[in-house]
C-alpha cells in the first residue's frame, strides 16, 4: 500500500534559534506522535528559525527556512519547497495564518488536504475575515474538544463543523511510578497531597484555587497544596493570600520552577493535580498528570473535560467560583482515589499516547481522502 505523503508545517519562526535540535526539542511534545506516523506516511517537518539548514532526527526529516513574523509575510520559499514535494496532506499548527494558507492553498496540487491544528488561539476580531477566507481553503480542522470547534463555528470562522475533529494537542513519555518512592524524592508525604503545575496568571486563576483550599484545609488539616510554576505575573498576589491566612500559610508549599524532566516524578509523588483556568486549548499539565495516574481536578471549560473523559477521570467545578471548588475537595474518597488513578494512566495510553494520537491522524487522512 503506497505511504501517505504528510509534511507538517509550522510558520512561526524561532528566531532566537539558530540551532536545528533547539526548535526539535521546543517542538517535541507536539511532534513525538510523528515517529508512530512515520511507519505508515512518509513524513517530513516543515519549520522556520534564524538559519536556513535540513537534517534528519529519528528517522523524519527536518527542513528549516527563514521568514518574518509578519501576519501579511509570504514565505514563498517555503512554499515552493512544500509543493515540490508534492504531498497528500499538510498539517499546519495554527489557526492565525490565513494569509499564508491561502497562499499555500495555491501552490498545491488540488488533491492535498489542508488540515490546521488549533494551539489554544481564540479567534481573531478585527481581521476576522481573513479567517474566513481562509476557512474555504481548509479541508479540516483538529481541535482538542469539539466544544472549542463550536466556539469557532459560532464566531463565524468555521462554515461547517463537519470539518472538525478531536485530537490531543500534544503527547508525552511519562508514566505511572511508584508512588512511595516519588513522595520520598519530593517530599510530599502528606495524607493528601494536592498538585498545582501551571502559570500564575488571571486565566490560571490561583487566588480562586486558594480561596477554595482555605477553607477545606480548615476540616482537612493532613492535606497539602503543592504549587509549582513558570510564569509568576500574580506571584506576589499568590504570595500575600497565602502569608495572610494562617490555614495557607501552613499548608502551602510554594516550589517555584521545576525542570519539565524532573515533573514526572511530582506527578507521580501527587494524588490530585488541580487548575483554575478559563480557557485552554488544551493543558499540557493535565495530560502530563493522567499519564502518571495523578486524578485532576478542573473547571467546565471545553478542554479540560474531553481531557478527563467528561468527568470520569476526575472532578469538574464551576471555574472562577471557590465554593464550588470546596465542595468537590470536601467530596473526595481515599476509597475511590486508587481506581481512578488506575482510569487515568489506562485513558492516557489509550487516547494520547503518540502510538494512539498517530492512529488518530491518519483516521483523519483517511476520512478527508475519501471525500
């Protein structure tokens, strides 16, 4: 059976890199998948940073071009390079390139599929029409939940939702450990021990989270909250709600910045890992988290409940409210922790593990070729 040819294409340029393994190993989370689809399509990744060079890294080859990240730039280079390979499909990570998928749309053979991966952008307001335009180029579409897809079909971007199809945004290679041995190494060795991985920001909603373990802590008091972070805009604010309640300040261990290799073994080391977000385009925390079995805890965003199943993975709250956030803390059962951490581990290698999000990806080949 004759290979698919994809090539996968992302227009961002790095240009602070000028160093191919830099912008592979950046990328690797939303490309690990591509060395699963590289048994059955022949694959090659198109991406753009300071230098123009091409190499091979397990087995997939690696293209680099320069361009301006300018939302009206042209790369034309790029473009002739991707048609003289003349592929099945190109998958382009982003809905905010209309101008350029247009373009590309173009140069293709009218036989390959345009497919765009949404990254977690919303849609555009004043240039929203461009999105439009470009929505008649486009053969489909890979969000991480279809409630995000619908958020898009009502901003008037996206004609047909029929176009749209779930897929995990990333893919990882942690896994379940034993646990005795990661609370050892991190030092969480509470009865509970609750997990927050993510940046301090308003969409994050960290001081939401805290108003609600106030006041579980002051029934719970073996518990603990762990939190770990990158961006810290509302660290002071995080900082002060915590120093000003005795019940916090006691129970809350702020960890700072932790090496993304060293959070499996806090995943591991945590029963229940927790998010106050808004929006996502899908978390990679929480993805990180099923893998190793640690049970979220999430708001009734989109994403974060196709990531748990809908709620069978883990527990769902009314996001920005602390009261509902404290009666899902108080509600929890040790009894039901074990098999639900089991669920999560199985879910992840069955529907985001890259031997899974692959098998996902040419389904869709298959289904857009045949129409």
């Amino acid at each position: 059976m004759k290979k698919i040819k994809f090539i996968g294409l992302n227009y961002y340029c790095h240009k602070e890199f000028s160093n191919a393994e830099e912008v592979i190993s950046k990328h690797r989370p939303t490309d690990l998948y591509l060395r699963e689809l590289a048994n059955k399509a022949e694959t090659v990744l198109v991406k753009h940073m300071a230098v123009e060079t091409a190499c091979i890294a397990n087995e997939i080859r690696f293209h680099f071009f320069r361009r301006k990240n300018s939302f009206w730039q042209i790369p034309r280079e790029t473009h002739r390079f991707i048609a003289a390979q003349n592929p099945d499909v190109v998958l382009v990570q982003g809905l905010i390139f209309p101008l350029q998928v247009k373009a590309l749309r173009r140069k293709l053979d009218s036989r390959c599929k345009i497919i765009l991966q949404h990254q977690g952008e919303v849609p555009f307001k004043r240039k929203k029409i461009f999105q439009r335009m470009a929505d008649k180029v486009v053969d489909g579409y890979l969000f991480s939940s279809m409630g995000i897809a619908e958020e898009w079909q009502r901003a008037g971007i996206i004609k047909s939702i029929s176009k749209c199809f779930e897929m995990p945004p990333a893919s990882f290679l942690f896994k379940k450990k034993g646990k005795e041995e990661c609370k050892s190494k991190t030092g969480m060795n509470a009865p509970v021990n609750f997990l927050w991985a993510g940046r301090l920001n308003a969409n994050k909603d960290p001081l939401t989270v805290l108003e609600g373990f106030e006041k579980y802590f002051a029934a719970n008091t073996g518990a603990r909250l762990y939190m770990i972070y990158q961006e810290n805009d509302l660290l002071e604010a995080v900082i002060e709600k915590i120093n000003t309640s005795p019940l916090l300040k006691e129970r809350v261990i702020v960890v700072g910045k932790i090496e993304n290799a060293e959070m499996e073994t806090w995943y591991n080391a945590a029963d229940y890992i927790v998010s106050g977000s808004h929006y996502e385009g899908g978390s990679y925390a929480l993805m990180e988290a099923l893998a190793c079995g640690c049970v979220p805890i999430v708001t009734d965003i989109p994403a974060s409940v196709k990531t748990i199943d809908g709620g069978r993975l883990g527990y769902i709250y009314e996001k920005g409210n602390p009261e509902a956030l404290f009666k899902i803390l108080f509600s929890l059962k040790k009894d039901a922790l074990l098999s639900r951490s089991k669920a999560c581990a199985e879910y992840y290698v069955k529907e985001m593990s890259p031997g899974a999000v692959a098998s996902k990806m040419l389904a869709v080949f298959e289904t857009l070729q045949s129409k």
